[in-house]
C-alpha cells in the first residue's frame, strides 16, 4: 500500500491492510480502545496521523526506548488515550 496514497481518514479495512491484520482483529482492537480509533455511527475511522504516531511509540516501547516520562513534546491526548 502506496502511503502518500492514503486517505488522513482511514476504515478498518484500510487500517488491516495497512497493518497485516484480518480487518476483525483491527475492529476488535479499535472496540478495546486499543487503536486510536473514533466510531462513526455503526463505522469504525482511523486517522492515519493518529495510527503512524501510536505506531511509532509502541515500536520504540517495544525496543527498550526512552520511557514514556522521559518523552518530552508529545502532548498529543488522542495518542494518550489509547494507551
């Protein structure tokens, strides 16, 4: 998946592609908040900015990175909360 090609709003679809994922295992993580994720009606939306940021903080977690506290500059609550 070309990503200057993708819309900054994302479906579950989308996102599964874009990840790996059977699109059930993205609706079950965007349900357990544990996706930044925004319900749309009956529709799962997933902003792409949102999705690269929490991508990039769960691989430098999962890499031993500096510690959450230590993070300076990254105030986004959107990214926050679906820690």
């Amino acid at each position: 998946m070309d990503k200057e090609n993708l819309a900054p709003i994302m479906t579950i679809a989308e996102v599964a592609v874009y990840l790996g994922l059977h699109e059930l295992t993205v609706r079950r993580l965007a349900r357990e908040g544990a996706i930044p994720a925004l319900k749309l009606g009956r529709q799962w939306r997933i902003k792409r900015d949102l999705l690269e940021k929490w991508i990039e903080k769960r691989s430098l977690h999962n890499l031993g990175g500096p510690a959450e506290e230590e993070k300076k500059g990254d105030d986004d609550p959107e990214v926050e909360a679906t820690e």
